[in-house]
C-alpha cells in the first residue's frame, strides 16, 4: 500500500508530517529518517486501531501537480 504524506520543517527544528488520506495520522522527527520510521510506525498504529474513515470524504479531492 502507498499512501502520500505531507512532509513540513518544524519551526523549533526537525520536520513532521500528516497523511491525508488518514484523518489525524501525523508524525515528527528530528532528521527525515527518523521521520519517516516514525510515520511508518504511525501510519500502521492507524490501520490498526481499525479506522472507520481511511478513504477521504467523497467530496475531497488530492491533485498531484508536477511543476
């Protein structure tokens, strides 16, 4: 499964991310690797817990623009 996640530097230092397709998953880390491990831990806890709303809403929409 591939799921897309918004990456963002945090303002105190580091970065983290949500993912949304999964309303409320969201992550930190100091480096982006240990963001990403940490996402990944995330992301499964999230499938786990057996979320009712994985897909988005029907009226949201994700575009993917190359530039």
């Amino acid at each position: 499964m591939k799921l897309k996640a918004i990456i963002h530097e945090a303002e105190e230092g580091g970065y983290w991310a949500e993912v949304p397709a999964l309303p409320g998953c969201v992550s930190q880390g100091e480096t982006r690797e240990e963001l990403e491990e940490n996402l990944r831990e995330a992301i499964a806890g999230w499938l786990e817990a057996g979320e009712e709303e994985f897909v988005s809403a029907p009226k949201q929409q994700i575009l993917e623009v190359a530039v």
